[in-house]
C-alpha cells in the first residue's frame, strides 16, 4: 500500500509541473517583452518654438501645424511653445525642447541674431532644425517660408505704380532685427521709384496699436496733402494706420498697402480702405508636413520658398474667406 501511495503522488506531481510549465509558456507568448511594448507606444515628437503668439498669423501658423497633425499623423506628438514676444523666454522655451530630445525642432524666431545660439546648440545635439519664416545666423536642417526680399521688391514696384512714380511714403516696419523686417525693407527700398520718398518710418514690431500711434503722430506731423502712401510690412499695421486715417478724416488721399493676407485686411480690400495686400504663407500645413519627412529620414531641399499673391480690388472676389 505504501508503495502505491508513493507511486500515486509521484505521477501528480509530474503532471503539476507539466502544467506548470505550459502555463508559463503560455503567458510568455501572450505578453510581450517591455521593450516591444515601449517601442510600440513610441511617437515622434516635434518641438514647435513661436517666438510670439501676439498677432492673427503666428496664431494660424501653431494652430493649423497642431491640427495637421493630429487629423494626418496618430504617432506624432507636437510640442508648442510661446515665447511670449521675449527673446529670452524663446531661447528658455528651445532649451527645454533640447532637453527633452525632440525628434525635430521647428521654430520661428523672434530675432535672427537672440535665436541664433540656441539654434546651434540643437543642431550640435543632433536634432534636425526647421525655421519658419523668420531665418536665424547658422545653418539650419531646412528654411520654410515667403521669400520677403522679393515681396518687399513687389510691394514697392506695386507702389510706385500706383503712384505714377512719384510721392510721400510712410514706412511701418516690424520687429527690429528679425529678417523678415530686414528683408522687406530693403526689397521695398530696392525698387522703390526715384521720386517717391520715405519720410518718416518707425518699428511697430507688427502690432496694430503701435501702428495706429504712430500714424496718429504722423497725421499731426504732416498736413492734408503731404502723405500720399502708407508702406505697412504686415495687415495688422495696416489696418491700424487705416484706423487712424479714417479717423483724421484722411484715408481718401492715402494709399495703403500690407501684408500677409489675412481675412480682414482681405475685407479691407473689398471695402476699398486697404489698397492692396501681398499674401505671406503661414507655413502650415507645410511646416509639420516637412518636420514629418526629415523625422522619417527623407532627404530635401535647405530651403522651401512659398508663393506670394497681390490681392487688391482687381482679384478680391476669390480670396474673401480664404485667409486666416
């Protein structure tokens, strides 16, 4: 008996550790290793850097790249920023994004020469670097944006035109030392005709209450007959020297012209106030389109340039709405 006994519990312990066995077998097979699972978790991460969320167009510029994405890419995540219109906040903002090994960073500068070390230091870290319509003073993975040289060029050729080559012009300029001022400036000045002449300019950093003053100003410096044209380097200083001309009584004997293409400067347009404004993309979608192909190791161009439209009363009719 003591025998069969031994016997019997021999044979089910054999089979416990036969079950034993095949269950942990099983789980294993059902339950991938932790660094399968973390690989299938893992997204691409992209910093986007917007040195300033103060106006209508760097608000498209984050928004629509943000929607792109999650409507066109699940495994990208995207980081934004907002440098609060202070270049020490941009450089603090890039740093983290440096830390935190993003994938790809795109920025827009608030100035070329603030942004320019930081840039550098996400480039030695080995992150791939794509600026947005404003440039900074190192090379970069990739440049998208408007050409401003050539816009600023247009813009003064437009002019000139319409002021039968001669006149008084009041220039607003944007944010000292970014490029995009720089560059429509010194397009404007380039073909600018040789009887037209600047009289006043002033930095409104692309505001439009900066502008509104200072044109405000300029009304009390210059009398009725003395200013023929306004040179506004975005719509938002536009329509704010539009404001103050239409109440100084004034806006039927100016001629302003802006940029960007924005819904109410192209309204603007419509209602015969604003004479004219040349369209500058916003670098979205392109922006987190091309941040996705460097991501996935496509090889492209350093420099995507997007076109430029003139809108005034000739064409406004099929741009209504179709701004930002």
């Amino acid at each position: 008996m003591k025998k069969f006994m031994m016997g019997f519990f021999s044979l089910v312990l054999v089979f416990s550790l036969a079950a034993c066995s095949s269950t942990k077998s099983n789980d294993s097979a059902k339950e991938p290793d932790a660094d399968s699972k973390t690989s299938e978790k893992k997204k691409i991460v992209i910093g986007l850097s917007q040195g300033t969320m103060n106006h209508p167009f760097r608000v498209a510029m984050v928004e629509q790249n943000i929607k792109y994405a999650e409507e066109n890419y699940p495994d990208v995540e995207v980081i934004a920023t907002d440098g609060q219109n202070m270049a020490s906040k941009q450089v603090a903002d890039v740093e983290s994004l440096i830390s935190r090994k993003v994938d790809v960073l795109m920025i827009s500068p608030l100035t070329s020469d603030a942004m320019t070390p930081v840039v550098k230091k996400a480039m030695d870290a080995g992150i791939p670097v794509i600026t947005l319509d404003r440039k900074v003073n190192t090379d970069v993975t990739l440049h998208i944006g408007g050409n401003n040289l050539t816009i600023g060029k247009a813009a003064g050729e437009y002019l000139t035109k319409a002021l039968n080559g001669k006149g008084n012009v009041i220039e607003i300029q944007g944010t000292a030392g970014a490029s995009a001022t720089v560059e429509r400036n010194k397009g404007f000045r380039e073909t600018l005709g040789k009887d037209i002449k600047v009289i006043a300019e002033q930095h409104a950093d692309y505001l439009r209450e900066p502008s509104l003053k200072f044109m405000e100003d300029m009304l009390q410096r210059y009398g009725k007959g003395e200013i023929q044209a306004v040179y506004a380097h975005n719509d938002e200083m536009a329509l704010g020297a539009i404001q103050a001309l239409k109440a100084a009584n004034r806006l039927s004997e100016v001629k302003v012209i802006g940029m960007d293409g924005e819904n109410l400067a192209i309204d603007s347009v419509k209602n015969e106030e604003l004479l004219a404004t040349l369209t500058y993309p916003y670098c979205a979608p392109e922006g987190i389109q091309y941040a996705y192909k460097i991501a996935k190791g496509e090889k492209l161009d350093k420099e995507i340039e997007l076109k430029s439209t003139t809108i005034d009363l000739s064409n406004v009719a099929q741009f209504i709405g179709k701004g930002f």
